[in-house]
C-alpha cells in the first residue's frame, strides 16, 4: 500500500470547547482529512490546562480555543500556555463567537496566532474548520519545540 496519508504524520489538535453542537461540527468537518487529525477535547479551561500539563498527554500541533469557557476562560488559558516555557509556542487560535474589539485585541496582545469568529450557519462553521486545518495541518510551518520539529 503506497497511500501518502498512511504515510502522513497524525495531526493532533486540541479543540477547547464547552459546547456540546460545537464539538459535534468540528468533528464532523475532521472527517473528510485527507490525512490523519487525531483530535482532543477539553470542554473547560482548567481541563485544558490539565491535558496540556501531563507529560503523558500526545504532543499537540494547534489549540482551537474558545474565550468563553467554564472554570477558566480561554484568555486565563492563553496567558498560561504562552507563560509556559514548554508549551508557549504551540500555535492557538481563538475560535470563538465574540468579535468585540476588546477581545480580539486582547487575544493578539496575549499572544494568539489567528482569532476567527465561530460563524452560527452550521456548513458555513464546517468549512472555516476544514480552512483552519488545511492550513496549520498542510501549509504552516510549525515550531520547533524541545529542539525536535513538531510535524
């Protein structure tokens, strides 16, 4: 078998989310990858943080994080992992529903890499989804952390 996505390195995504429709639609537009996602859910900020703490946890290559979460909000989320020294370069962006200028000011000032407003038409959701990964997944060069190339 000399398929390129079985040959393909697994993606692994992080998607920080509370709501349960949310969830369902980013996983559903993942389907379809031509290559392998691996995808991890943590439905509130102090999970999140948790999951990405764990040594155990899979090395992830992206955060799609939302600002309005349970026990912890996704700017208290980004200001820890960019205070991180193991974790501040992962790439995050913030998918959210917000577009108050405030927020998407702060979200680049905390160090943010994209911020992409959460459209409500479901198909319209699915394909920001697919464009975020085509993008970091296909097109992006990630960081490199602890001296070896995420991807």
């Amino acid at each position: 078998m000399n398929d390129s996505a079985s040959n393909a390195r697994v993606f692994r995504m992080l998607l920080v989310e509370d709501s349960p429709l949310d969830v369902m639609l980013v996983q559903q537009a993942l389907l379809d990858s031509p290559n392998p996602i691996e995808l991890s859910i943590a439905r509130d900020g102090e999970a999140a943080t948790s999951f990405l703490e764990k040594s155990s946890s899979p090395r992830i290559d992206l955060i799609l994080l939302d600002l309005n979460l349970p026990l912890k909000n996704g700017m208290e989320v980004l200001r820890e992992v960019r205070a991180s020294k193991q974790l501040a370069l992962l790439p995050i962006v913030i998918f959210t529903t917000s577009n108050a200028d405030e927020h998407i000011n702060s979200a680049y000032i905390g160090g943010a890499n994209a911020y992409v407003r959460k459209p409500i038409d479901a198909d319209e959701f699915m394909k920001k989804i697919k464009a975020l990964v085509e993008f970091w997944a296909y097109a992006a060069a990630l960081p490199k952390i602890d001296g070896t190339l995420l991807r």
